[in-house]
C-alpha cells in the first residue's frame, strides 16, 4: 500500500473498509447460522441467501447486520 500514491491509497482504503463491513455480518450472525443455515458455504453468495431466505427466524442483531441492498440469489 505505501508505494502507491495517495489517492490510489485513499481509493484502496475505502474499498477495503467497504469489504469488511460487507463481511461483518458472518460475525455478527455467526450463531444464527448455526442454527438456521448450518452447513451452507459462505464463500460463493449462498449464506447471505440462506440468512435472507430466513430473515424472519434471525436475531435482530443479525437482521441489522446483513448487508442492505444486496439481494442475493441461492446458484
């Protein structure tokens, strides 16, 4: 990061900032995974689908927590 220039670092900062708190929510809703889509992978999309499928059956932590506007589809 410190070799490129500062606004490539400004840019790069922002895009990682917005990842992890796109991310969050596996933290967030670690035990209602557990319990409403164990076993789901969490790496191509499907565990938001699932959480969101569930959304009713969620923590409210958790349902605060998804990312908002970003519907995902089970493949």
């Amino acid at each position: 990061m410190g070799k490129l220039s500062a606004p490539c670092q400004a840019i790069a900062q922002k895009r990682v900032v917005r990842w992890k708190e796109g991310e969050a929510y596996k933290l967030i809703c670690a035990e209602d995974v557990k319990r409403v889509c164990r076993g789901v992978d969490a790496e191509d999309g499907s565990l938001l689908a699932c959480l969101q499928m569930h959304e009713q059956d969620l923590s409210l932590g958790c349902y605060q927590g998804l990312p908002k506007g970003q519907i995902q589809a089970a493949n």
